[in-house]
C-alpha cells in the first residue's frame, strides 16, 4: 500500500463554541484523488485548511507525509514545499504580473534564481494552457485564466499533494469546464489531490475517493461508484439528489 | 432683536477702536527697499531648518510607525496590547509639554542613569515631532495593511514566504497606494506643527518672525507672510504627493 500523504486522526475544531470539525479522520494516500462535498458551512473548506495550517485546530492529529503538523509555525514550515493550495478566490497578486505571481514563491521561498524560475513559470503556464499571458496583470485575465493561473502557480512550488477549495465555485459557467480540465489533466499526470468541490461530473472523472460532510462531520466516505449509486445515510442521498437534478 | 444688532454694532465699534491704533504697514516687508528686502530675507532664512527638521521627522515617524504599526496586527494579544499602549499614549500627549520633556527632561533622565546625551533644539525637535507623529502613522499602517484582503496573506503563506517576505513583497507594496494620501496630510502636519521648534530656540520659520517681530513691532504684516511661507511649503508637498500618485497609479490593478 502506497505511504499515507495526509493522515487526520480526530481532529476537532471549534469557532468559540460553535463545533465545525468533529472528530475528523481522513486518510489520503499519495497519488489518490480525494473529493469532498457536502451543503454550505458543513466544515469541508476548513478541513483543507488546517491541513495546510491556513487555520489551528484544536485537538487530534495531522500528519504530512508522516510529519505531524502541530500550531507551532516551526512545525509546518517544512512542510509547506509538500503542499500547494488552490483557493476559491484566486488570491492572485494583483500588483504583480503572472509571471511574477507565479516566480515569487519559488525565488524568494526556494532560492531559485530569475532564469530557473521563470523558465519554470512558463512551463507551468504551459500546462494551463496560458503559454502566452506571462506578463499581464491577473485583472487583465478572464476569471477561468486567473485561476488557472494560481494553479500554475500552486504548481511552481512542485508540491506534493494539490488542495482545491472550491476553485470553480466563483467562476461564471463558461469558464468552469477550462479549470476542471486543467485539473483532469494533473489528475491523470498522477498528482495527489484533495479537491473540495460541488462538480460531481469531475468527481466522477477524476475521484479514488469521495468524502461526504454534513453539520461539521464526515458523514460517509468511499469510492464514487458506491458513492453516486448506493449512498448509506439519508443526509448524503438528499444531499445527492439536490446537487444531481439539475 | 434691536438690541442685538446694536450689541453687534457696538462690538464693531470696540474692535474698530481697538484697531485704531494698528494700521497696516507693509513697508516691513516690502522688497522695494533695502529694510524691506533684508527682512524677506531674514525672514525666508529659516526655511532650510523648517525643511530639514520636517524631512527628517517624517523619515524617522515612517519607519517607527510601521515598526508600531506591525505588532497591532499580531495574532497575539499579548502585541496588540504594546501597540494599544504607545498610540494611545503618544498621541495623547499635546506637542508643546512632549517637546519640553524631550528637549529639559530626557537630558535629566540620561544624567540619573550616568549618561551623557545632550540633546540639542535641532534633535529635540526632530525626536518630539517624530515621536508625536508615529502614533499616527502607525494608526494609517494598520488600517492600510488591514484593508489588503486577508486571503493575499494566506496565498503568500501557501508559496513558503515568510512573515517578512509577505508584507514586503505582497502586503505593503498593495497598501501603499492607500497609506499614502494619509502620509502625506501627517507631513503636513509635522510641516506645520515644527514651528513648535521656535520655543526651544530653534532658528526655523516660526522663530524668525517671532524675532523681527520683537525688532519691528509690526507681527499682522509679518505673521502675513508666515502664513504664505507654510502655504508655498505645504503646496509643494502636495505637488509632490500627486506625482507619486500618478506614478504609482500606473502599477496598480485597473
């Protein structure tokens, strides 16, 4: 069995005295494709972003790549070249040319020099298919471009595991298939990814494993033919039925 | 209401006579003679010290508010409380007694610790204007910083840049168009607020005319030109601010 990437072992987190994560435990092994959906507000974004320590979390264990990554800035320090992150926003850095979001990271981070990293930003763009808006500015791009772009430049930190939140929930309809088929794309290449998203054709697509949250919990976890076909619990079929009639 | 109009002509009355006995006399300042010209010029001497006591102040209150300003943003309340402290203090504090305790106090705390650090009006008024003026630099730092989305930190987080890699290459360089309109109304104000330098003998502007005024009794005609001495100082600075402006605006999103 391939080595564990991702290991939550009941993790808990509270915001003051409301429960968002309860007794979390989630395994993602290296090379494995993990989607996890659920309504609005049921913990799934912030599952993500405790593992790459964007938030603390209270109590429990997560383990990178065997490390444990504790609220200690030390702790997680090494192991943020593992993880790359993909936010729903973008968080392009407007100030900055593509080119320039995407070289900052790996010169200033990995001390790479100017020529190295730039001739990695195009090779990344490359493979978002963008080879040639290296030196716009993100707001010069379309909404679809933007995130492929903060893709590409989650990629220019060559992680290990990619974490999606949401990446195509803030873009307009058109532009949603470009992302997901830049995602399909890494998937296929064999990138470990956990992707929190509603589109369950690319779920379908691309998934070893499908994470079902409800009310701060994981309700039901399994692999997607089980998963569409024969859900277990009431919550994830009602779930399923909203999100899939239309 | 008859008796408040005659209250008011009354009032005008006084204050005419009160006038009586001051005419205008530009003659002071009239650069058609060689008394009037010697006193433009004695008077306009005291620019290079307004200037330089401005300049230097504002330098040093740039740097140490954002120094103030960074523990306020802190996680920790253990640094919001230091950052509380020192706005609320400092700017509590009104220019004329802060440039006493500088200039007669801080040589006197020195002395008891075994030092030997005078401090001269120059510096005095330098550390006073500085000092004064960081409460609130810091105070536009932070609502600068503050207003740079929070998911541009988190972005800057995911590529491995450190605390200090972040705000220098991601926050500040975002926060500085805003910070600046802000800046530029405190050098202003540090630009203005120097003439407080005049009390502790530095030879700037103010102290000048302070000075001609004791010579030639006539303070309307020379606090006159004063006034358009700060105006012309304080018009330049805002020239100047607005082609930063213009510069700046260029590298900024559409």
């Amino acid at each position: 069995m391939a080595a564990s990437a991702i290991e939550l072992r009941g993790v808990n987190k509270w915001y003051d005295t409301f429960h968002v994560l309860k007794d979390i435990d989630l395994t993602v092994a290296s090379g494995e494709k993990v989607v996890i959906c659920g309504p609005s507000g049921s913990g799934k974004s912030t599952v993500v972003r405790c593992i790459n320590k964007l938030e603390p979390h209270d109590t429990g264990i997560i383990r990178v790549f065997g490390q444990e990554i504790t609220n200690d800035p030390r702790s997680y320090s090494a192991m943020q070249g593992d993880l790359g992150m993909v936010f729903q926003q973008f968080n392009l850095f407007p100030h900055l040319s593509v080119l320039e979001n995407l070289t900052l990271g790996p010169t200033k981070a990995l001390g790479l020099n100017r020529k190295e990293a730039e001739e990695r930003a195009r090779r990344y763009l490359e493979r978002v298919r963008i080879p040639d808006q290296a030196d716009k500015r993100p707001s010069q791009l379309s909404g679809g471009q933007q995130q492929r772009v903060a893709i590409a430049r989650a990629l220019c930190m060559e992680p290990k595991v990619l974490l999606f939140d949401e990446p195509t929930s803030a873009l307009d309809p058109e532009m949603i298939a470009e992302v997901l088929d830049v995602m399909i794309t890494l998937a296929q290449d064999g990138m470990t990814m956990v992707v929190v998203t509603h589109e369950m054709g690319f779920a379908r697509k691309v998934a070893d494993k499908m994470v079902f949250m409800d009310g701060g919990e994981i309700v039901e976890q399994g692999p997607p033919d089980h998963f569409f076909t024969t859900p277990k619990s009431e919550r994830c079929k009602t779930f399923l039925s909203q999100i899939l009639q239309h | 209401m008859r008796i408040s109009s005659f209250l008011a002509l009354a009032s005008l009355a006084v204050l005419a006579g009160c006038g009586s006995s001051a005419t205008w006399g530009w003659y002071v300042i009239d650069p058609t003679t060689a008394a009037g010209w010697t006193n433009i010029k004695f008077l306009i001497s005291g620019m290079g010290d307004t200037i330089l006591i401005s300049v230097i102040a504002a330098v040093i209150s740039i740097v140490l508010g954002l120094l103030v300003a960074l523990p306020g943003l802190s996680e920790k309340r253990g640094w919001r409380i230091v950052n509380r402290v020192y706005v609320e203090l400092i700017r509590a504090i009104p220019l004329l007694p802060m440039l006493f305790w500088v200039f007669y106090g801080l040589p006197i705390i020195f002395r008891s610790m075994g030092l030997n650090v005078p401090i001269d009006p120059f510096w005095g008024a330098i550390i006073t204007l500085a000092l004064s003026d960081s409460a609130f630099t810091a105070e536009i730092y932070r609502a600068g910083i503050q207003s740079i989305a929070k998911g541009q930190r988190e972005a800057a987080q995911t590529v491995g840049l450190s605390y200090a890699q972040t705000m220098r290459y991601v926050i500040l360089p975002q926060a500085i168009r805003r910070i600046l309109p802000p800046l530029a109304n405190q050098f202003i104000y540090i630009v203005k607020m120097s003439a407080f330098a005049s009390v502790i003998g530095m030879q700037e502007l103010t102290r000048r005319a302070n000075e001609l005024v004791v010579t030639e009794y006539r303070p309307l005609e020379i606090y006159t030109l004063l006034i358009l001495e700060y105006l012309i100082l304080v018009l330049l600075i805002s020239a100047g601010v607005r082609w930063l402006e213009r510069r700046m605006g260029s590298d900024e999103r559409s």
